[in-house]
C-alpha cells in the first residue's frame, strides 16, 4: 500500500521532520532498518542489530545536532553526551519495543503509516500530497520513502504501546486543581548579587602564590597537539566556464514550477477584545456581546478604522484603524486564517474566536497566488545552475588532481608541473584552526589524525575541495612558567577572588538571618534588589535570576525566609530572602483544567513507559558483538 505514496509523490523538510519525527527518534534513535551489509554489532533477545544501522542512526543524530546548533557542534560536546552509546541505546529501545508490541499483537497497518504521510504539509501541493515534492523533500533530508516510512511505523507503533499501557491512567481533578494552585502561585524575593570581579583588586598574587599554583595546577596549563599544513585548495570561486545555456534554465524551470509559486496573500484590518488569562466563562461572553455590538455599528455604517482606533485592544494596529497589512495562509492563528481565507474583498465578519479574544475582520484586498514568470526568476536560475555545475566540474578536477599527486609521488610534484604556488598555514590547534579549513570538527578530526609527511584524501571545505599535506606536528607540553606566567597569574586572581567573594557572601547571609538583608547589606554598602512577583512557570523570575537560583528562591516561604547556603552561578553569588507569596486565583482553574489534566496525564504516561522500558532493559539478553 506505501507504494501507492511512492509512485503519486525543497525543502524545508528538514526543519519539518526535526520538528516533528526526527526529533523523536533523536531519543530513540533510528530504526533497524535491514542491510546487504550483515556485519552484527548488537543482538536483543536474538535479534541482529546491524552496523549499517547503527551508521545510518549515527548520521541522522549528528545531522540533528548540527541543525540544533546551526551547522556547526560545540567542541567537545558529542564526546560529552557520549553519542555513540546514545545511538546504540536507541537501537537497542526500538527493538524492545517491535518485540514487545509483536507480542502484545499491537500491529500498525500501511494505511496507518499512509494516512500520517498524507496529512504532512511539507508533501503538499496547493491542499495536495506531491509525490514529487515528497520525494525531493526526503532526498534534502538524506532519506528514502522506505527508511521514512519505517521511522514513522516506529514511531506509531510506539505511541500504541504507551496508549495501552497507560490506558488504566487517570488524573483527578483534585491533582489538577492541586497542580494549578502550586504552577500558578507566585512569589517575590528580594536579593543582594556580588560578583567576583569586583573582588579581584584585594588579590595579591606574589611570585610565591603564582609558582604554587603553577606547580599544583601544571596539568591545566598543557598546550593543545598543533599541525602545519602545505595545501591545494581548489576553490568553487574559481570555475570560470560553469556556463548554463537558455534550454537547460527553461527545463529547470518547467521541472520546478513549484518552486517559484507566490503564495495568495490577503490584506486585511481586524478589531480585537483580548479575553484575560483565566477569565471565566461570564466575562468571555461580556467580551463577546461587546463584539457583536461593534459588529452591528460598523453594518450601521460607521466607520471600521475609526472603531478599531476606539477600541481594538491590539496595541499595535490600532493606532492605524486596525491595519495588519499582507499576509498568507501560515502566518496568523488558525481560527483567524480560516475566516480571512473564506471571505470576500470588502467584507467583515462576525466575531471571531482566537486565544487572543475576539476578532472583528474586514478583508480589503485579495492579492491572488501565482507562478512567477521564467523571465523573473531566470537570474537566480543561471546561478543556481552555475553553482550546481561549478561544484560538479571542482569535484572532477579535484579527482584528476589527487590521481595525478599519487601517481608523481607528492603534492609538490604536482604543484611543480602545473606551476601551481602551494599554500601553507602556520602551526595551528583544533581550537583555532585557519580560515580556510573552518570549524568542522570532523574535518579536523580527519586532519589531526594524519602523521607528518602523510597525504589527505579529498576534503571537503566550505569553499570547494582541499588537498592536505601534514608539514609538521608539535605534542602538547608544559609550558614553563615564564612562558605562561600571565594566565597563571590572571588564573590565580580569578580563583582567590572567587573565594573571597563567597566568603563575603556567607557571612552576609549569616548576618541577614540575625538581622534583616536590608540591614545586612545596607552595612556593607551593598544594593538590595528584586524580582518582584513570579510564577514557578517562570524558570528565570522575569530575567533576573539564573534558573537554578530561582528554583532554590521557590523554596523560600515566610517560616524559612533565607536559604541554607549561598546560591552561586558562575561568577555571580546570590543571597536571597522571601518577600512575600500570592496564592493562585481559583478562578482561573476552569479555563486550563483540561490543558493541566492532559499535561499531568502525559507526565504519568511517559514516566510509565520508562519504568517499562527500564524493566525491559533489565529481563532482556542483550549481547554487543562488535565495537562501536
């Protein structure tokens, strides 16, 4: 039946599926999807996890992570979330659950997987799924339909197990009432904030304190291993004859009408009466009469912009009788989008619902979608074709060039029969590598891991392709500590300062608990400061707290008014105090008992099927057969 999608089927799909498939399987990792190549890494109850697999879900995740962190990871941080056993992990949950489910006969159909796929937006075309643009969207992503397909029948196969496993879940509305009244209580603390800074000019670091700390501390001070490079960078910048021709842009642009669609955009002015947070249901339908009225005036005639100026509570159109522009079907609230899109030009509707409040809209012009024309878009065509073709000619060439290096026996060699002037970088660390090579870090992986004298394969840079020859390797070693006497120094100040601010921290906390903060701090000439009144949902206490500290100045009440122990963050230490507390309004519970309920049913279910996952783990024969 998939192959139904396949044969009737850009790409913002990578966002797409980070958003809402792969994210998951980022915690689950990818499924076990079958190999010629049937090298077994892993066995569960006697099922093969194969390596190819595991490669596959290792690349998605990085493909993940690098989306997360805008195409380039922090150094450092795949080692320190350990990814390789990360994949692994996921692997081995998938497989507990196939079997699991099999056993429970939990099944998910074609037309099950079928209809998710269908109802994707990234798939369609004008309201339609495009098998075309579904498989140029996969292909972005570096998927087939068939691997696609298995991670979304994993993912629904998962969200059966957890649905019978927490069918016999329940939340009373006790809990959720309980759970209202602690998220929505609110508390102000009043806080004194010395930074360690501001103690570093009582430092006194002598020549004895700085070789102490030197000699103690010696291991800190190691240089990073360095590399010297001799290059050939074969840039895309420098393909002269990428040239395109009028008939190849013509059947790009017939190939990939869709591309230049302009989506239909509405202009449109609205008049909005914003529902508080937790109003009840009495004050909705005030808000909602009001509407009406306003509604009735403007079919009376009078005029929409000068109603909006009187009374729209949306601050930022109703200077301009309500003016919200163009706009296209995405971009505003579905409720709202949905009455723009079915009215007339001229037109103004009845009140409208929207979390908002209510909307009173007038639609004024209609600018209808289209195809832009060959002639708009043939610029952007002829360089986008170049820049295809410039890619294709620097990879052959750089093929030819490496083929003809190993056949002459050096890079140099080569340079010198093609009169080429090879370039060299300076000794250079995996932290600060130069321009031309980036920050790639497996790239410079690959790099450092090559001996002096020894030939890189072909490398991909940002600019083109790059042919490497390892000149020269420094080892780490321990500077002397006249060489690194400055940041011994700067080290040592900065430490000492941090010490002595966190004394000065405890024993204002110890006097603010004898005799007031106010009293404390205004006896060291220090500023008192406050949050002022904050949500528990309010993970940073309006911007003014780290999360941690906020967290620990939650626990405060007026039976414990000072915490324990100064609260620290980085350079910073807090010492808090309670001010005052406000219950929750119990009036605003209808409004977000249901959204609570299902939130704190989530919870149960989630916590649930981890627990099940864990016991799992524990009664199943998993054996590794290869290293990772």
């Amino acid at each position: 039946m998939l192959s139904t999608i396949r044969k009737s089927t850009g790409s913002w799909l990578i966002k797409f599926i980070l958003g809402i498939i792969v994210i998951v399987f980022v915690f689950w990792g990818v499924g076990s999807f079958r190999s010629q190549r049937l090298n077994v890494l892993t066995k569960v109850n006697g099922e093969d996890i194969l390596m190819e697999s595991y490669r596959l879900a290792h690349a998605n995740m990085l493909d993940s992570y690098k989306q997360m962190f805008g195409g380039q990871i922090p150094e450092g941080f795949l080692d320190r979330i350990d990814i390789k056993q990360q994949v692994l992990n996921g692997l081995i949950n998938e497989t507990l659950i196939r079997q699991a489910a099999g056993e429970m006969g939990i099944l998910v159909s074609d037309k099950e997987v079928q209809n998710i796929i269908l109802d994707i937006p990234a798939f369609e075309h004008n309201g339609v799924f495009d098998q075309g643009l579904y498989e140029r969207s996969l292909r972005g992503a570096r998927l087939t339909p068939v691997v696609f397909e298995a991670q979304v029948r994993q993912r629904l196969l998962t969200d059966k197990l957890k649905a019978l496993l927490g069918s016999g879940l329940a939340v009373t509305e006790a809990e959720a009432n309980e759970h209202y009244m602690f998220e929505n209580e609110e508390v102000n603390l009043a806080y004194v904030l010395i930074n360690a800074s501001e103690c570093e000019k009582e430092v006194n670091a002598t020549k004895q304190d700085t070789t102490l700390w030197y000699e103690s501390r010696g291991e800190n001070y190691m240089t990073e291993p360095q590399t010297k490079l001799r290059y050939l960078a074969l840039k895309e910048s420098d393909v002269d004859d990428a040239n395109v021709t009028d008939l190849e842009i013509d059947a790009y642009y017939k190939d990939h009408r869709n591309e230049y669609e302009v989506k239909e955009r509405r202009r449109a002015r609205h008049i909005l009466l914003k529902i508080s947070e937790g109003a009840d249901e009495d004050s909705i339908e005030k808000i909602q009469k009001k509407a009406e009225k306003i509604r009735d005036r403007i079919d009376n005639g009078e005029d929409f912009a000068k109603l909006a100026k009187e009374n729209s509570d949306d601050a930022g159109s109703a200077e301009n009788g309500g003016e919200l522009g163009f706009f296209s079907k995405g971009m505003m609230v579905k409720p709202f989008e949905e009455a723009v899109f079915s009215m007339k030009e001229g037109e103004v509707s009845k009140p409208v619902p929207t979390r908002f409040g209510w909307h009173i809209i007038e639609l004024e012009e209609i600018d209808p979608g289209r195809v832009k024309s060959l002639a708009e878009v043939k610029i952007s065509i002829a360089t986008k074709l170049k820049g295809q073709r410039a890619k294709n000619m620097i990879w052959d060439r750089a093929n030819e060039a490496y083929d003809e290096i190993i056949q002459l026996g050096s890079l140099s060699a080569y340079a010198e029969q093609h009169e080429i002037e090879l370039k060299t970088t300076e000794l250079f660390s995996q932290k600060k590598p130069p321009a031309v090579i980036g920050g790639d870090p497996e790239l410079l992986k690959t790099l450092f891991a090559l001996n002096s004298g020894e030939l890189s394969s072909l490398l991909q840079i940002h600019q083109g392709i790059l042919i490497a020859e390892v000149l020269d390797k420094k080892a780490p070693y321990l500077p002397s500590l006249e060489e690194a006497k400055e940041q011994v120094k700067k080290d040592y100040v900065r430490e000492k300062a941090k010490e002595l601010c966190r004394l000065k921290a405890q024993k204002l906390l110890k006097a603010a608990k004898k005799q007031g903060l106010e009293a404390a701090a205004k006896d060291k000439g220090l500023t008192i400061q406050q949050t002022g009144l904050f949500k528990r949902t309010d993970k940073t206490a309006k911007g003014k707290l780290p999360p941690a500290v906020a967290q620990a100045g939650l626990s405060l009440c007026e039976g414990k008014a000072y915490p324990d122990e100064v609260d620290e963050s980085g350079n910073n230490f807090y010492i808090l105090a309670f001010k005052e507390k406000k219950d929750a309004d119990i009036a605003g519970f209808p409004a977000q008992k249901d959204a609570i309920t299902k939130r704190i049913l989530d919870q149960k279910q989630q916590t649930l099927f981890e627990d099940w996952l864990k016991h799992q783990w524990e009664r199943a024969s998993i054996k590794q057969i290869a290293n990772i």
